[in-house]
C-alpha cells in the first residue's frame, strides 16, 4: 500500500436527512459556489505541508448533488494546488437518484474514476424506513448507467440489522447486488446514532434492532457468502472482488498513513498531530473569507495512546497488526496464546490476525494488550 497521504474533501449538501445519519451535511446546496471558494482557501493552507496524493475522496453529505461547474471548479483548483499521481484514485460518493446520464458522463469526463453508490437495501420497505429517496429500480438504473459511462471501479453501499430486516431478506439484498458484479462492497451494520429520528423512534419503543445472537448471523453469513463469490473480506464492513479494487483511501485511515481533510467538519493527520474543522458551512466559509483558519480543534496523540489506536484499527483489517504491536512482557505473550487458543486471533508471518471470530469482538481486542 501507498504511503503517500490521501485528500478527502467534505461535501455537506443534502436534499435531506436520512433517517439514520448523523454526518454533517445542509439540506440546500444553496452555500456549494461560495463553500467552494472556502474549500481552495483551506488548500492554499496547507501548500507546504501536504504536496501529493494517491487518491482522492469526495464524500458526504451528498457530492453527487454537486452541480458540473461546481465540480469542476473544485477538481480544477485541487489540481493548481496539489500534485496527484498518474494513477491517482477519485471516488465520488452518489446517491442513486442523481446517477443521469449526463452526470455520470460529465464525472468520467472530469477524472473521477471511481463511484461509490448509496444502495443500502433493496427491499422498498426498508429504503422507506431508512429514508432513502431513491427506489430499487433506481439504485439498478443507476448502477447500468454508471457501468455504461465506463465506470469499471463502482461501490455499492449496503446496510444490515435493520429493524424488521431477517437474514433472508439480506441474503435477497446481497444476491441483488451481486448480480451486478461490482468491483466493491461495503457492509455496514445499522447504528442508532444519537439525535437520529430512528434513535428517536427507538427510544419510544416503536422499533427495536435485531437481538446480539441474530447480528452475528448476520455478519457471518455476508462473509462467508461474499467470499464464497470471490470477495476479499479485508476490512470488517469491506469485500473487494480482488485485492486491486481495495478502497485505496479508506486503507489509510485504517494503516495511520496521513491525509488531509478539507471542508466543514473534515478531520486530518499528518502523522503525529490530528485536527478538525467547524462544522457549520457559514462558520466554514466566514473564517476562511476574513483570512483565518476552520481549525475547531487538535490534538497530539501520545505513543501508548497511538499504539492502541493502530491496535484498534488494525484487528478490524484482514492483515491484523505486527506481533511487536502488542509488545514484549510475558503477561502479553500469555494473552496473544489464549487469544489464538479461543480462536480470535491467528499468528502468521510475524503478525496477528483477526479470525471471523475475532471480528465480532474487534473492538474488544486491544484491551488484551492494555
């Protein structure tokens, strides 16, 4: 994997909010020219910090509501002010009613070679309770008209333990996307983030997610049933028809390489600090007109807390994290043999990998090496 940073560019315009989001975004795109203009000042920021990417990320939000000039505009100023490799990975977050013709030509055209649909079910019940604008039949138009403007990289986006969803209708979903065959698939389990009107709906009892037992069947059966198709669990949420079609941006979050966030509520690293913007768009766009910063905060992370987040970040990957990783002692050593003895942890090559198993309790998993 490449240790050049990635750019992720934050896109914060929706036509509304989905039920269960609690990502930053506006619902008008009212603000795109102006937040446009703000987006180049913060990159004029960081000219000498920050001089080549290997990829590139527009996420949101909703990115694909981004008018062709707009867009254009930010790829273009992106381009005067970094450096990009020949073989440089763009991916564009869509949702799939914005997948046209025109749009999906007009991408390919300025450079973006790699889409990442927002499917999520394809069960219409489901879209309705996710409060997804977009139907079944047009997540499929969209994936053909995508394939058809010569996308050869496409992501589908899909959700599971969904209230009301069983493992059957899962399957259902999964095999509808399969037959699409894309190059990537991201897996998500539904949580109920704070604030969200399906929390909300939660909370007064008017639905309930699947019970513990019920998820893990969930997520054993997506990956034996994915890897069954000749898709690469490599990350806990991730599956890629070959090692290739990874997704390059997402790999460096997940292997403490660097990368640049710009845009409201966009985070960065450059390898030892980490920082993070405003998230209101008007507070955004005023502090970078009056010549100032969006910064909202940072910190500097010290090397135990480091080495628990490489841990953390680590056993949710397929290569797991080197032995060294998890250190010396006796007591450590003890812990990665009773690890491996209950199945959660395989040790090969030097490093210590997540079993299917262990992926059920990732997060648990740097805690045998506190």
């Amino acid at each position: 994997m490449s240790a050049l940073p990635g750019l992720y560019v934050h896109v914060p315009f929706c036509r509304g909010k989905c039920a269960y989001c609690d990502f930053y975004s506006e619902p008008s795109h009212a603000l795109a020219s102006r937040w446009v203009d703000a987006v180049l000042r913060e990159a004029d920021l960081y000219r000498d910090l920050f001089s080549r990417f290997d990829t590139l990320y527009l996420g949101g939000g909703t990115p694909s509501l981004l008018s062709g000039e707009d867009l254009g505009r930010l790829l273009k100023g992106l381009r005067e002010r970094f450096s990009f490799e020949s073989d440089t990975e763009i991916t564009l977050e869509a949702n799939p009613d914005d997948v046209a013709p025109e749009r999906a030509a007009l991408w390919r055209a300025l450079g973006i070679n790699r889409l990442s649909l927002g499917v999520q079910s394809s069960d219409e019940a489901m879209l309705r309770l996710l409060g997804r604008r977009h139907t079944v039949s047009q997540a499929a138009a969209a994936v053909e008209t995508a394939r058809r403007a010569g996308f050869s990289n496409l992501g589908l986006d899909l959700m599971w333990g969904l209230p009301g969803q069983t493992l059957a209708h899962w399957q259902d979903t999964l095999e509808w996307a399969l037959a699409f065959s894309p190059e990537h698939l991201s897996c998500y389990e539904l949580t109920l983030e704070r604030g969200t009107p399906l929390q909300e709906r939660a909370l007064r009892g008017e639905l309930a997610l699947p019970p513990e037992e019920e998820s893990r069947r969930f997520f054993v059966t997506t990956s034996r049933l994915l890897e069954t198709r000749g898709y690469v669990h490599y990350e806990i949420s991730n599956f890629a028809r070959a090692d290739t079609r990874r997704s390059r941006h997402n790999q460096k979050y997940w292997h403490h390489v660097p990368y640049l966030g710009l845009g409201p509520s966009a985070h960065s690293f450059d390898g030892r600090r980490r920082w993070w913007n405003v998230r209101s768009v008007r507070a955004y766009c005023e502090r970078l007109e009056a010549g100032g910063t969006p910064v909202a905060g940072e910190e500097v992370p010290g090397p135990e807390e480091r080495r628990l987040e490489a841990l953390l970040l680590g056993f949710r990957t397929r290569e797991g994290v080197p032995l060294h990783l998890v250190g010396e002692s006796h007591r450590v050593r003890r812990a990665v043999d009773a690890a491996v003895a209950d199945g959660l942890l395989e040790l090969a090559g030097g490093r210590l990998r997540p079993t299917l198993a262990g992926w059920l309790v990732a997060d648990r998993l740097p805690l045998l090496f506190d």
